[in-house]
C-alpha cells in the first residue's frame, strides 16, 4: 500500500508519526511524509522520504506568533489553532498536497490533527485518512470548537460542499500514544460540554524503541552521583522574547540544588547566551530525548506533548510550567491530577517556585510510583508495529474515507 503521512513543522506533531511511519516501511508499504520544507531535515533524520509544501511566508506567521505571549493560555491555543493551523498552515499546504495526492494515489492518508490541508485533500480525492493524536482526545474535542469558521473557508478554498472538513475530521478513526487512565475527557477547562460518548474510540499503540535506551549525554560536568535533571520548554519558546528569560531563570533557580541539570535551548535558542553556565549545569541547543529520558531522575518542561509523552514512558515524574498555548496547561493540570507530578502556573514568573517544587517530585515517593505506573500501563499497549495491521483494514474497509 501507499501511505501518505502529513505534518505541520512541529517536532512535537511529528515525533508520534514516526515510529508507526517505520513500521510500516518495515511492513513493506511504500511511505512518504508530506511536510513543509522548512522541516525537512527532521524527516530526513527519521529516515523517511520527504515530500515538500508550502511554508507560510515569516512575514505573515511572524506577527501572528509574536502575540502569543501576551495572551492568556486560552486565547493563544485559540489562535494557534485557529489561525495558524486551521487557516494559514492549511491554506499553504493544500495546493502541493493536492498534487500529490492526485499524482501519487496514496491508499490511506495519516495526518496529525493540526495538519489540514491533507485532511481536505484527501476528502476531494475519496481517501481513507487516519487521525494520529498529539494530545489528549478531550483537547482535540475542544479545539474542534475553534476550527468551524477555518474549515469552512478551507472547504471554499478547495472546493467542497460547507461542512465537508469539519465532518471528516470528527469522524475519522484515531491513533493514540496517550494511556487510556491520562486520557480522559473532562478534565478540560471552559469545555464541560464534551461529554464521554462525543469522544472518539481511538486504537493506542506505544513507541517500542522508546524504552529500550541505555541513555547518553555530555560527558564531563556536574556530580554524575547526583540526580540528573532535564530541563527542556521546547523548540520554539527561545525565539519568543517575552519568554525566552525562562531558561537563564531556572537555571539560576536550580544552581545551588544538588542535582545535576541537562537544559536544552531548542534551535531557536542559542546556550553561549547563557554562560556562565552554573556548576552543576550543561546546556546544548538539542538532544535527543530518548537518549535523556533513561537517565533522567526529573524532567521540568513546558507540558509540550513530545516531551509528556517520552518521560511517561521512561517513568520520570515531571515539573511542569505552562508557556504559550493552551495544551501545555491541559497537559499540566493533568499530569498533577493523576498524580505523576507538579504544575506551576504563572510562565516564567513561577521560576522562583521551581526549586521548591523539583525537590518535592524528588523525594516524593507516591509522586514516583505514579509515574512508574503508567510507564508499566504504556509499556502494555501494543507496538507501533502492532498498528500496521489496523491501518491495513482501515484501507480495505473503507472507514475513514
């Protein structure tokens, strides 16, 4: 078969994809990823055959990025998806994704929920397509609120009937990296109408690599008998001045804590800004997580769903401080509710709290059980090779077209 896998420039959207990508190349289906070209280094690295659209230019997503700070939490998840994924990322990507799928004839389209214009693409073609989740179904549920008026436009833009993407979207079968006791669907706030029935059964799969690692970082600094300690707030929040103060924040908030501290400023972020580094610090632009997680006692992050996921499958209990959108609080509150760790809200301004909080996920056994249980729950759901074989079906059944 011919599967077309789709996503936006987010390594948090791709990361889920990947492992079912390879499974299925492993199967013996032909694979292309079709994503902007401005994110073409990250499919080549996951070794899978890129197939390129188009980006947004800067000059028109740059502003729209640039409010996000000021916002409230709600209002630039709303926005993001809105306005980002929904209108501009989709309205981008159709034209050259259209032609693909009209030159190519994929079998089945995979795409994760933030990407549309595969969605509208392969409505117009009559393409079975599957929704791989990056985030907790209630959330998807929510968002799907936000992206009546965008979807609409896109389906002028494309040519279908009102209501075509909207339909298709809702009713499309889900893949699932998320534990079934994290994914719950009223934990989310603003939305008590989501009701358990609306949310769709999914088929959840786990990443079988993922816990495999023996791990690795640099060599060479802080007290290798102390806790090591990730601290990561994604890929994109270097870049947003208002927010980029958090990395030089909790570094200085975990200097005289005796751990050892792994900070990762993503590519937008650059580490020599932030020399001189504490003692007990080390700090690189990337690294893989899967490489980190293994050796990690603690992670503080953003509440960004790669970074969630990853430390819940190797069982590290979190400090989580929503940033800039909507999800990294969903995710947050959720993450304190079953017990796997701690939020702290007020973005950057929380930093004066964060030592107090890491040494509490530290010594905290019943917060460390918690997030040893639902590695042990992850490590219980079928493979990502398992998940061939649904997909297969879905293809041969129709369902999803």
């Amino acid at each position: 078969m011919r599967m077309l896998f789709a996503t936006t420039a987010g390594t948090g959207h791709f990361g889920p994809m990947v492992p079912v990508a390879r499974a299925c190349v492993e199967a013996g289906h032909e694979v292309r990823v079709a994503a902007p070209e401005s994110f073409a280094n990250h499919v080549a690295r996951a070794g899978l055959e890129h197939v390129p659209f188009d980006d947004v230019p800067q000059e028109v997503m740059g502003p729209v990025f640039a409010r996000l700070p000021s916002l409230t939490p709600e209002e630039a998840n709303a926005t993001v998806v809105r306005d980002v994924f929904g209108r501009l990322d989709a309205q981008a990507a159709w034209p050259r994704v259209q032609e693909l799928v009209d030159a190519w004839a994929p079998d089945v389209v995979l795409r994760e929920p933030c990407e549309f214009g595969s969605l509208a693409a392969a409505v117009r073609s009559g393409v079975p397509h599957v929704e791989m989740a990056i985030g907790l179904g209630s959330l998807q549920q929510w968002a799907g609120q936000a992206l009546v008026d965008p979807l609409g436009e896109l389906d002028g833009v494309t040519g279908l009937d009102q209501g075509s993407c909207a339909a298709a979207m809702s009713s499309a079968p889900v893949l699932s990296q998320v534990p079934p006791s994290l994914d719950v669907p009223d934990h989310v706030p603003g939305a008590s109408d989501v009701a358990v029935e609306d949310v769709p059964t999914v088929t959840r799969y786990r990443d079988g690599a993922a816990r495999s690692g023996s791990g690795k970082v640099p060599s060479g600094w802080g007290d290798p008998d102390l806790p090591l300690v990730y601290v990561t707030f994604g890929s994109v929040t270097a870049g947003f001045d208002a927010l980029s103060s958090v990395f030089r924040l909790a570094l200085d908030a975990l200097a005289d804590l005796p751990v050892r501290v792994f900070l990762t400023t993503g590519h937008a972020g650059d580490p020599e800004t932030l020399r001189p580094w504490p003692d007990n610090a080390h700090v690189e632009r990337w690294w893989p997580q899967d490489d980190v997680m293994p050796l990690a006692s603690a992670v503080v992050g953003h509440g960004g769903f790669g970074t969630m996921m990853s430390a819940l499958v190797a069982g590290v209990p979190q400090v989580l401080v929503p940033l800039f959108a909507f999800d990294q609080e969903v995710n947050a509150r959720r993450i304190e509710e079953v017990g796997a760790g701690l939020r702290l809200g007020g973005r950057h301004e929380a930093m004066p709290e964060l030592a107090g909080a890491l040494t509490r996920v530290l010594g905290d056994t019943a917060i460390r059980s918690r997030a040893a249980a639902l590695a042990d729950e992850i490590a219980t759901l079928p493979a990502a090779s398992e998940i061939v074989a649904p997909i297969e079906r879905i293809v041969t059944s129709g369902l999803g077209g």
